[in-house]
C-alpha cells in the first residue's frame, strides 16, 4: 500500500499552476493534521489492507508541503506508524520549496521520517523564476541542497521546467548543468503546460506571452535525455531519471498500478478498479470532515477496457515497456521502424522520441480507440 497526502497551501501561485491550492499567509498546520487524521480513520479500515499490512511509500505532495508545521508532519506519520505500520525501508518523501529549508526544518523532518526530499528548483535562472512567481532564489537551491544533506536526508530528488517561452532566453543546458553539479540523486523533468484559469494562461491570451514551439520543445527533452544517458544516469520514466538504484519508490506504485490512498483536499485513491477522489477545495475539504462527512467527491468503477487502456499508457511510461503482445504486430513494427520504439526480448518499450508522441501512440492502438 501506498499513501499520498495533498498539502493545498502556498505562499503564492506560481504562474503555470493550477493544482489545488490555498494561498495562506499562515498555515492552519494542526488543522490539517486533525482534518486528514479524521479522513485516515475512515481509509484504514479498507478492506485493501488486508493483502498489504504495512505501508511502503509515502508521500507529502503539494501545494508546499513543506510550509506545513514540521510538528504536524510528525504526528501525521506517527499514526501510520501506530496504526498500520510501515515498510522496513519505507521511502517517505516531501515536496519542498528551497526558500522554506533552514537547519531547524530539515533535522524535524528527518527526526519525523522523512527520507527523501523532492526539492522544486524548476530554473536556475532568477530572471525566470520571478516570471514564474516562484518565492525563492537561484542560490537558495544550491543552499537548500547542502542543508538537506547536512542533516541527513538520503535521498535527494530536484525538479525542472523545460520548453518555456524563447522570449525569456532561458539557457536550459545551463540549468540541466547547474542541477546535475549539486550532485542530486533524482531529476523530474516536467514540459511546461498552458492550463485554463493560470495567469500564463492569461498573459497568452493576451498576446503577451508566445509558447515555444513544437520543435524547440523536443529539443530541449530530448538534450536532457542524451546529457542523463551520456553521464551513467537511468531515464527510467517519461519525465524522471535517477542515478542508478535511485528511482522514486512512490511514483513509480502508480505506473504498476500499486494500490495508492490518497488523503487531503484533491487527492486521488486507486485500489485495482476502484477510484475515488477528494472534494478540492480546502476549505469545502475541512467543513466537510468537521460536520461528520465524508470528503469524497466522487467515485468510479473501471471496466476491463478502461483497465487495459490504463495498464497500455502507464507501461509506455515506464522504461521497461510493455509485453509484445499488448500490442498489435503492425502497430508495434511502425513504431520501431519510425525509430519510437525498441523490442528487448518479449518487450516493447518507447525511445524518448516515442515518449514525446506518447498520448498519439497510444490513442492510435485499438485500445486507445477502444475497439478492443
């Protein structure tokens, strides 16, 4: 079993953000340790657990988790711990800003249970993080890192933005540079997305901003995946490559299809073809547990095609792929012709040239286009 826990609140809205999110100048910490406890009481008892008693990953996403009250963080894991139990070697990770690590906060997380921290740097250019309202500096990165290392936290994972907009210049072999020279021991590479209602969705209306374009786009992922290759790294996921034995525990339950809960405004739970799904906003999350209520939003039942559609897209994710005969003969010899795919045995799985086309490949299989 696995466990997710959303952390909605921040100190502003980054630009290209529209998770949900509650911008709090203070942070109801222990308000939201008693909220998402209540709601653990009513997961607990799933009868999921039956089959896994202990949990093997847990992680503190976000909104900023690591604004929360360590103290919080602390009694939250507690009661996994004296409840169900955890993993011997459990990965227990925390999203954080580098501007919210100082010695203080990163020895409590540690002394908590933290094990790995997913630091959120995106850009080390300050130019670009004032454009995408990020709160901290491109040397409180490099800052963040050494606290964190400092007081013990083993694993380390950094988060980058490419294909941003050519008018801001940003040199991303500078920044895939400057991050890999912190010695981190994971990457997350994620393409910046236009979603409705974000103030870049705003300024691009408005003209005032012009996405790069396709071609600079893949460029740019694919540098970052021959400059990981070149250097021993595993490029392991679409957007995630970790020095070897370093690949993200909980991210990758999901790509199995692991049974996951999450808990908190927004989360999402997946147990075989059962999913359920949180009310998002915080405020509505909290009243509701306060009354006695449940926070659930909403609920579905996969049917068998919408499970192979799911089991098809996540292998495609993942470097290992797929079995061969997932799918279909002539669709898997065009995409290895086309130079999007490899076969490894019994295997198929996407180069990254394929992964840049993964939503068109697999809506193009008769899975995706469901007829089968």
């Amino acid at each position: 079993m696995h466990l997710y826990f959303h952390i909605p609140f921040c100190a502003r809205r980054c630009s290209y953000c529209d998770f949900a999110i509650a911008v709090r100048r203070t942070v109801p910490s222990e308000a939201y340790a008693d909220a998402v406890l209540v709601e653990w009481e009513s997961v607990r008892a799933h009868s999921a657990w039956a089959e896994a008693p202990g949990v093997q990953t847990i992680y503190f996403g976000g909104g900023t988790p690591s604004r929360l009250d360590p103290g919080a963080v602390a009694r939250i894991l507690a009661r996994v711990r004296a409840d169900r139990g955890l993993d011997a070697g459990a990965e227990v990770t925390l999203e954080a800003n580098p501007d919210d690590v100082t010695r203080e906060r990163a020895a409590a997380w540690r002394q908590a249970g933290i094990t790995r921290v997913s630091l959120g740097a995106q850009s080390f250019d300050s130019a670009v993080l004032r454009w995408m309202h990020r709160t901290h500096t491109a040397g409180q990165v490099a800052d963040a890192v050494g606290v964190l290392r400092g007081q013990g936290i083993g694993e380390l994972s950094l988060d980058l933005i490419f294909g941003l907009p050519a008018s801001l210049t940003r040199d991303w072999a500078r920044d895939l540079d400057a991050a890999l020279a912190l010695a981190p021991d994971h990457l997350s590479l994620y393409g910046l997305t236009i979603e409705g209602g974000t103030p870049l969705a705003h300024w691009t209306a408005r003209g005032q901003v012009r996405p790069t374009d396709d071609e600079s786009y893949a460029a740019e992922y694919l540098a970052a995946h021959s400059t990981l290759v070149a250097r021993g790294w595993d490029h392991y996921e679409v957007s995630s490559a970790g020095r070897p034995g370093h690949r993200a525990r909980h991210n990758s339950a999901y790509w199995r299809r692991a049974p996951y809960v999450g808990l908190g405004p927004s989360a999402h739970s997946g147990i075989g073809a059962e999913r359920w799904w949180n009310v998002r906003e915080w405020a509505a999350y909290a009243a509701a547990l306060g009354r006695g209520e449940s926070a659930v939003a909403g609920r579905e039942s996969l049917d068998p095609a919408a499970v192979r559609l799911e089991e098809l897209y996540l292998g495609l994710r993942t470097r290992e792929g797929i079995s061969t005969n997932r799918i279909a003969a002539d669709d898997a010899a065009a995409w290895v012709e086309a130079g999007w795919a490899v076969r490894e045995g019994d295997r198929l799985r996407l180069t990254a040239e394929g992964w840049l086309r993964l939503d068109a490949l697999v809506a193009a299989t008769p899975t995706g286009r469901g007829t089968v």
